[in-house]
C-alpha cells in the first residue's frame, strides 16, 4: 500500500521530574544506536453488514510485503520501508491497491499513544467468485477508498516495571516478567466511498446499505485495558496489550438521500509481541492494530473496520561511547 516513507518519533522529556524505571525489570539503552531490518505487512479490511443469514460483506485491501530498516537513538527513530517487486507477485488477481498508510507508536514517560492515518483506495471482495464475472476471479473495485485518521493515548501506570519499548521498538531490555493496567481514550474520523453504490449489483438486495454510496464517521470514547510482558530465563519474552473503548458514533449514509444516526459502539486497541531481547540483540515479531464498529443508519448491525500491521524485525544496539580502562 505505501510505497516508501520516513517516520521520526521524538520522546517527550517536558517533565520536571526526571523518569527513573527500576532496572531489576528493565534496563533502557538511551546512548546505544538501534539498528533494524524488518519485514513489515499492513492489513485494511472493510466489513459491510448483513441482516439475514448471510455473511457480512468484507472488502480487503491487497496486501503488500514491505522491506524495511530503521534506527533509534536519543529518542529519535527513523524508518524506511519499500514493497520491492521481489518480494511480491507481479501478478495481482486481486487488483491493486494505493495510497497512504501512517502507524506512529509512542512511547512518552508513562503513555502509549498511537497515531493513524490510513488512506488506501482499491478494495476486492473475498471470497474468490463471490460478486465476480467467474468464480476464478475476485470482485475488485479500483474506486473504492478509504480513510481513517485517529489518536488514541492511555496511562501506562507501572511504567518503572514495564515497558512497551522493549516489546515493539527494541531499543530497551525487559528482564523480568511485568505488567500494567492502562487507561484513557481515543478519538478517529474516517469515511468510505465509491463513484457508484457500494453493495455490488448482484448483491444489493441482500444487504441493507444497499443504496450507499458514501459513509462517513467520528467515533470518540474513554478506553480501559490491561498490557503484560511474560519474560523466560531473562531473555525471551511475550507482550499481549489490549484495550476496550466505549464510543459515542456520529454515522452519516449518503445515497440517494444522506441519513445520520448517533449510537454507541466498542472499538478495541492491541499490541502482542513475541521474540528475543538482550543488550545487544533483537530478534521478534509483533504485531499492532485496532478495531472500530460503528452503526449506520440502515440498519441495526455493526460496519467492523479492522487495521493493523504486522513485522519480524532483527535489531542491534551499537555502543557508540568507548570504554576507557
């Protein structure tokens, strides 16, 4: 979906007080430059509601494998990623898809927050056959777009014994076993178009929204949740964080008439990790994303929006100081 882009996060220090974490549970290598290369995959799926005995709609955006490589230190991270034709098939049965996909994680002191701005456009229908001309072809829609921008922010009490850091940036070593619970809130606006109806034809009549040719939402609400890092022999590690929010939806439907309808429905924000971390070496998989479901007015069931990405990173921390005897 993206083609290539840099991000820079920069940690927040405006605080008075200086932050120090116990490091019987975790050491921070603020001074040691992190490398990476990683092999990143977003995913955007967009799910259409049905009221019968049928299965709800779901428009996917094609999938590309992106290589990657970055660096942190001092607080400063930059990634660049590329889809490289050799990793993906020249050939798309699936049609292809463009655009904007931004995921930006902080962690600041003692917060996450997560900013998002996703904007792909070109969505197929799966199953294969499923509204196609032949049932070995995929329905696609080059006019279909997307857009989501959002930011979510949640306390992270226990941050002086658990760190996101260690889990999903690599620049910090989590040696015991910690969790935290965490609360706070986020708030995202997006819309789904088409030039035409976005029900396909042969379809329309067994979906509700069969009329819609455009969907827009705000969806805002308070959110609690819990994260754990569950550390082996000091050095292997699992993180599973996941968030629940309770949103107040503001939904409008334009077609041949525009309808609003304000309702309120959950969303959820996850983070899960699995891998190896020392003072030096980084090897793990993690993988971040969030759900929203939001109500419309035409009918009764949820529209489910779920995003996220997916990598498998190698990481080194390089000691840029020389030791003196």
């Amino acid at each position: 979906m993206t083609v290539a882009f840099i991000i820079f996060s920069i940690a927040l220090n405006a605080q008075k007080k200086k932050f120090q974490n116990d490091t019987t549970y975790y050491e921070t290598f603020r001074d040691k430059l992190n490398i990476r290369l990683y092999l990143s995959q977003k995913y955007v799926h967009l799910n259409m509601p049905s009221e019968g005995n049928i299965a709800d709609l779901e428009y996917k955006a094609n999938r590309k494998l992106n290589l990657g490589a970055g660096f942190s230190y001092r607080g400063i991270t930059v990634n660049i990623f590329n889809g490289f034709s050799f990793l993906n098939s020249k050939d798309e049965p699936k049609g292809k898809t463009k655009g904007l996909g931004l995921q930006i994680h902080l962690f600041p002191k003692k917060w996450a927050i997560d900013l998002i701005a996703e904007l792909p456009k070109g969505f197929h229908i799966e199953p294969k056959g499923l509204a196609a001309a032949s049932a070995n072809d995929y329905y696609y829609r080059a006019d279909i777009k997307s857009t989501l921008y959002g930011i979510s922010a949640y306390r992270v009490p226990n941050k002086e014994k658990f760190s996101y850091r260690a889990a999903i940036a690599q620049t910090e070593w989590q040696k015991r076993s910690a969790g935290s619970f965490l609360y706070g809130g986020g708030i995202f606006h997006g819309s789904l178009q088409g030039d035409s109806i976005l029900i396909p034809t042969v379809l329309e009549n067994q979906y509700p929204e069969k009329g819609v040719t455009k969907l827009t939402y705000t969806t805002v609400g308070p959110g609690v949740g819990y994260a754990h890092t569950l550390v082996v022999d000091q050095h292997f590690f699992v993180t599973g964080s996941l968030v629940f929010n309770a949103n107040v939806n503001f939904v409008s439907e334009e077609g041949a008439k525009k309808e609003k309808k304000t309702s309120f429905n959950g969303s959820n924000v996850f983070k899960a990790a699995i891998g190896y971390n020392s003072p030096t070496w980084n090897f793990s998989a993690n993988w971040l994303g969030h759900g929203l479901w939001i109500k419309g007015p035409s009918t009764n069931e949820n529209y489910f929006f779920p995003a996220g990405q997916v990598r498998v990173v190698i990481a080194h921390k390089f000691d840029l100081h020389k030791h003196h005897s």
